[in-house]
C-alpha cells in the first residue's frame, strides 16, 4: 500500500508518517532525509546528488524520482508514504508512473486540513528530540517536566530556526502555489480522502486509519 501525506508546513504529516511507521510497518520517504541518504551511500545516483547540492543548486525531479525508485527497487513488496513529495503536478504525474512501472498502485492521498491561524501557533511552538527525533508542542504534546524525551530518554531539543511566523508565512504561500493543485488533482482521480489535522494527534492518527480502511 503506497499512500501520500498531503497538507501545509506544519499540518503534522511527520508526526502521522511516524506513526504509520509503528502501527503498520511502512517506509516514510520524506525527500530531505533521501537526499541526505544519498549522499553519503556511494551510489552513482549518491553522486549525481553532492555533485548538485555542492554546487548549491536544486536537486532536480528526476533525481528525486530516481531515489524514489531505488528504494522501491530495494523493496519490491514495501509499503511506502510519501512525505514532502510530490509538491507539483509535475512531480505528482512522475511519481504516478513511476509506481505504474513497477506495479505498486497508489492506494490515496490522505489530505490534512488545519487553518492558516491554527498553524501559526502549532508551528511556532513545535521542538523535537535531538536523539531520536520525536516532535513535541508547547500546546498539545509539552516535552515532560523532567525534561526527558519520552521514547528515547534524550535531554536536548532542537526548535527549527525557520519556525517563525514570517518564514511560515512564506511556507504557506508557496504551498497554496505549488502544492494545493494537488488536491484537485487527487481528487479527480478519485483517490483524494480529507481529515482534520487539527485534533489531538490519537484523534488524527486515527481519522487516518479510517480513511485508509
Ligand atoms: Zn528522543
């Protein structure tokens, strides 16, 4: 089962990916972690990827899509979510025949609606666990009075340095630019299923296990 996680910078889409990671043994493929990956792997592909970020350009689709289809290969029965990718028609048709070649359907899009204000405050109050990556919010999900990660123990919380008001802004532009295209693209092709984003991370958690059946 493949399944995309779609919503604005902030709706939770990490959160959700991990979960899904736990309760069902897929593999998130956030674009940011592959690419990191790459580079350090040795493959030509790993290359082609330092070469591009050395020279401080873009990494280009059909990279992108061709790491995607390295980890399929590696993986043939593999369950996959799609966090951060695709954010474009173009890369939304790439990935669809991508996984047509190799005979692993789209199974949905699982869209997560939240409000611009709501965001804000959820965005700028998010921090994660250095050692093991667990995010926690000031609102919802407070790192525990001791001060200790409660998966891995760890002590040391990092905030992003972009979580501010302004550089969310600009997030949530370029999201309703580029990526929101995408809803209605999903949804023509019928594969489009909505939660609210917004509820306790349980509550969304388990909209979602819902909307996948
Ligand atoms: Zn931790």
């Amino acid at each position: 089962m493949n399944i995309i996680l779609l919503g604005p910078p902030g709706a939770g889409k990490g959160t959700q990916a991990r979960r899904l990671v736990e309760a069902r043994g897929m593999t998130q493929l956030s674009t940011g972690d592959m690419l990191r990956e790459a580079r350090t792997s040795g493959t030509e592909m790993g290359q082609r990827v330092a070469e591009v970020m050395d020279r401080g350009e873009l990494v280009t689709d059909d990279i992108v899509i061709g790491l995607i289809e390295e980890k399929l290969e590696a993986d043939p029965d593999g369950s996959f979510i799609f966090d951060g990718f695709p954010r474009t028609l173009a890369q939304a048709d790439a990935l669809g025949d991508l996984l047509d070649r190799h005979g692993t359907p789209l199974h949905c899009v699982i869209e997560m609606q939240v409000d611009d204000a709501a965001l804000v405050a959820r965005i700028t109050a998010r921090s994660t666990c250095a050692s093991c990556g667990e995010v926690y919010n000031d609102l919802t999900r407070p790192i525990p009075d001791d001060g200790k990660c409660v998966v891995c123990g760890g002590t040391e919380f990092i905030r992003r340095a972009d979580d501010n008001e302004e550089s969310l802004k600009t997030r949530l532009l370029a999201y309703y630019k580029q990526t929101s295209p995408l809803i209605g693209y999903y949804y023509a092709k019928g594969a489009l299923k909505s939660v609210d984003g917004l509820g306790e991370i349980d509550a969304v958690a388990a909209a979602i296990e819902e909307a996948l059946g």
